[in-house]
C-alpha cells in the first residue's frame, strides 16, 4: 500500500487481491473504490502519544476493497477539534474536498462529540459564572463536580437546558451539502457520538444528564437519516469505550477496529 501525505488531506491508494482466476477484463482491471473521510479526531486516528494508528475509516474501506476485490482509494479530512460548524464553514466549501466527494463511492462520517465538548464547556462556564477558558471538557468537569456538591439544583438546571437546536442546524446543513455534492448511489455512513464520560467517575446524577444529552444528540443524527439518505453506525451502544487511550476520550487501536467493524456492517447492509 501507498501513503502519500498531501496537504489537503490523506490520500491512500491500496491494490487488493481480485476474485476468481479467468482472466477477463473485469479481473484484469478491476474497478477502484472512492471513499472519502470527513470528521474530527476520532476519524482522524488521533493519538496521545502522537504516534501513527490506523483509523477507522481506512480499515474499512480496505475491508470493503478486499470484499470487492477492487482496489481503493481514500481521502480523509478529518481534523483534531472539529466540529459541525467548522465542517460546514472550513472544509466543505474546499474544492478538493468537494471533488472528492463527488467521485466517492462511499463517505464516512463521524462528527458531533466536540460540538458536546464545546458546549460543556460554556454550559461549565455559565453554572460557574467564570469566563475561564477550559483546555478540556476534563478540566471544565472536574470543576463543575466540585459546583455539583456545594448547589447541584443550578448544574441540572443548566445542562437541562442544553442547546441542541445549533447542533441540528449544523448537522442539516452538513448533510444537504454532502447530498449536493455525492453521487446518487453514493452510501453515506455516519456514526453516533459515544460517552467518555462514564470512565471519569461523576457523580450519578451529573453522570446521568450528560448520558442523557448524548442520548439526544444521538436522536438527532438517527432521525435524519431516512431524510437525507444515509446509514447509522451505532457507536453509542458499542464496546468503544472499553478500548480508550489513556486520555480516555480517543480510541486506540482495538477501539478503531469496533468502529470498523460496525462501519463495515452498515455498509453490507
């Protein structure tokens, strides 16, 4: 397999085995599949460490070349901290990441756990009534558990109240322009927002609304779908989160290789 690096995103060209043994012109020149990537850190295959890992979206799209016995080709735009709006504003007006998506035969999806991440963070800030600038949603929790304890009415109050409507609209927006650009057999695979937030060990109440909170991100992504022509991979309910770095947000590798799989199954669907 060939990795080359370019600026615009990853480009990998892989040549899987054919099958069957009759040299006919489809074996001979076996057709090649697109699959594009778009997404944050998890498509990405960030790493703590900063050391190289395989991510998702590749492992699949080479189980599905093999299964195929064509080749593949894969672009992947996912970038560390994304988020909904920034897909719609930074990437998704690119032309190469608008060309490539035209020519996909399969486009994976994973976004949405920094817009959870982000808007924890001003809801922690607001509960708070401090303007500091939370590295991290670990950091922002770790605070708002010490404001559970002291006044837990005013942290559920907030979170309840928690603004899914700008999630929505983002998400609209993002999948009416990926259907504007995608061929019409195009598959179309995204993927549900799963909960670090179990390992950090809140207090069950405080647990149980950010539980919820996913919950309903999640509902908007599934209720979309028919709409907008594509499939749900269902990380939420996986074993993701027992295959954490020891950031325990981020997938290593065995993590990766569940959401493959689950990719995978949409995808032969």
């Amino acid at each position: 397999m060939l990795a080359v690096l370019l600026s615009a995103g990853m480009l990998l060209t892989g040549t899987l085995p054919v099958s069957g043994t009759e040299n006919t012109e489809e074996t001979a020149r076996p057709h090649q599949l697109y699959c594009t990537v778009l997404g944050d850190s998890i498509a990405k295959g960030y790493t703590c460490d900063k050391s190289w890992m395989e991510n998702y979206g590749s492992l699949a799209a080479k189980e599905i070349a093999y299964s195929e016995g064509c080749r593949y080709i894969y672009h992947n735009y996912a970038r560390t901290g994304l988020d909904t709006a920034g897909l719609n504003e930074k990437y998704l007006s690119k032309q190469d990441v608008q060309t490539n998506l035209a020519k996909a035969d399969v486009i994976f999806i994973t976004i949405g756990s920094n817009d959870l991440l982000n808007e924890c963070k001003r809801v922690v800030q607001e509960i708070l009534k401090t303007d500091t600038k939370f590295k991290s949603a670990d950091e922002a929790l770790a605070s708002l558990k010490e404001s559970v304890k002291k006044n837990p009415l005013s942290a559920i109050n907030a979170l309840n109240n928690w603004d899914y409507n700008s999630f929505e609209k983002e998400w609209i927006q993002m999948m009416k322009t990926v259907n504007s650009l995608k061929k019409d057999d195009a598959k179309v695979i995204v993927t549900t927002i799963y909960n670090p937030a179990g390992n950090m060990k809140l207090p069950s109440t405080l647990n149980k609304i950010v539980e919820d909170i996913i919950e309903n991100m999640n509902a908007i992504i599934e209720k979309r779908a028919g709409k907008y022509d594509y499939e749900v991979a269902d990380v939420y309910q996986s074993s993701v989160t027992s295959h954490l770095q020891k950031d325990g947000v981020h997938p290593d590798f065995q993590g990766q290789q569940i959401i493959a799989d689950l990719v995978y199954k949409e995808y032969e669907k």
